[in-house]
C-alpha cells in the first residue's frame, strides 16, 4: 500500500513538472523564440497596420519609412505578378542578430532575411537595414515569395523552393537589387564554370554566400532577359502555370514562350556575349 502511495505522490508530482517544463518552454518561445510572432506583447516594436500585413519594427528611424508605404507596395507586386494576396501576414523588421537567432534559430547566417509563408510570416534581418539601400529592396524580394506561395498549395510551394530558378529570378528582378553587374556576372559566369544548362538550383541554406549571389544573379538576369525579349505578360502566364504544376516546368517553357528551356538558356547566354 505505501508503494502504491508512494507511486502516485511521485506520478503526480512528476506530471505536474512535466507540465511546468512544457509551460516555461511555451512562454519562452513566445517571448524569446519562434513562436515570437504570435506574442501579444511584441513589447521594443513599433506596431504599424495596412491592408493586409500588420508591420512590427525596433528602432524606427528615416531610413526605414518604407514600412509607412507597404499599402503602395503590396499593389504593385499584385500588379508584377498579376496575383493577389489571399491571407492577411506579418512582418518583423529586427534590429540585432541575436534577434534573428533566437527567432530563426535554424538559419546559418544571423543576418537573413526570409518568408516564412506556411505561417504567414517575414522577418528582415539586420543586414538589410544595414545595407545603403535600406530595407525596401529586400523587403520587395519576400513579399514577392509571399505573394506566390500564397497562390499555390504548400505541397506544391516546396517544389518550387527545391526547384525556385523562377521565384527566386522573379523576386530578384522586381526587388530591383543585383549583387553584380551583368559584366560582372557573366565574367564571374565563366570563372566558376557556369554554363547556361541549367537553371536547377540547390536550397539556399546549403548554399555559400558567394555561390547564393551568383546563382541569384543568374536567375535575376535570365527573368530580366525574358522579360525585355518576350514581354511581361508572358511570364506571367508561365509564372501562373508554373505555380500550379513546378514538376511541367519545361513543358510548360514550350507552350508559352514557342521554345524548349536548353534553346532558350542558349540566347540567354549568347546575350552576355554580344
């Protein structure tokens, strides 16, 4: 009997730890980790509303009055696009890298920035804002990962970023931002043996810092390219069908742009040569 006594008294106090430990660790997360965003006391941000993304900010200052335009800036990426934002999100500007660290704790570089759009999130890393152009370009590339996942089932959304040559060109482009000129580029090209063969691009997390800014000028550069030689409203529609079905991508290339992939990447390249 004073076993069984004894059993439960240490049961019991055993459940009530375990309780207490999942209680602590949820409170935690919520103040200082991953579950941050869902926090209702986002207590150093500046609360900023619009239409459809609510934006928090630490340490507001001139450079970043970008955050007071994000209306003007979802209507234009609706626009490039030709999509619209289905679900409302958020947006966290941060200030300092251990920020990025306790909130992205699976990030290899504290200075990301990155969507997060299964949950409706994006956070701006500190390199952003430290950068000379400000937030706004980096701010345009994850709205515009945003915008496309949100049209897309989450499924066919991890495709697409196994696989986001386009995504990755299209955010590239529209951002404004290129890490090289297209001289730059393409002599960088031909010293790291890039062919023009392929557009297959690995995850970015397993990715160098130097082999991240060649690659996304790549992509950058051939959306750019097919733009200003097929029009706008041509990838558009290949961008509607690409999000619908990644794995056709190639059929779909033919159908829109009356060309396969490999001919079309061998203009591309022949363009840097000219």
């Amino acid at each position: 009997m004073k076993k069984k006594i004894k059993a439960i008294f240490t049961n019991k106090w055993l459940r009530y730890l375990i309780l207490l430990l999942v209680f602590m660790g949820v409170i935690s997360y919520l103040f200082w980790g991953p579950l941050f965003p869902w926090n209702p006391f986002k207590i150093g941000y500046q609360k900023i509303e619009s239409s459809k993304a609510t934006v928090y900010i630490s340490d507001l200052t001139e450079k970043d009055s970008v955050v007071y335009r994000v209306d003007e800036m979802l209507r234009e990426e609706e626009q490039f696009h030709s999509l619209n934002y289905v679900d409302d999100f958020k947006i966290f500007i941060l200030d300092k890298d251990s920020d990025i660290r306790r909130f992205l704790p699976w990030l290899r570089s504290p200075g990301y920035s990155v969507s997060l759009s299964l949950v409706n999130v994006i956070y701006i890393g500190p390199m952003a804002r430290k950068s000379q152009t400000g937030i706004e370009p980096i701010l345009k590339h994850e709205l515009s990962h945003l915008l496309i996942d949100q049209n897309t089932t989450f499924a066919k959304a991890l495709k697409i970023h196994g696989q986001g040559w386009l995504t990755e060109g299209i955010a590239e482009y529209y951002s404004g931002r290129s890490f090289y000129g297209k001289s730059e580029f393409f002599t960088l090209a031909k010293m790291n043996d890039l062919y023009f063969t392929s557009l297959y691009e690995k995850n970015p997390l397993k990715m160098s810092t130097e082999e991240v800014k060649l690659k996304y000028a790549y992509y950058r550069y051939f959306v750019e390219f097919l733009v200003e030689n097929y029009g706008m409203e041509k990838l558009q529609d290949y961008l509607k069908r690409y999000i619908d079905n990644p794995d056709a991508y190639k059929d779909y290339f033919v159908e829109v742009y009356a060309m396969n992939l490999d001919d079309i990447l061998q203009k591309y390249k022949t363009s840097f040569e000219e």
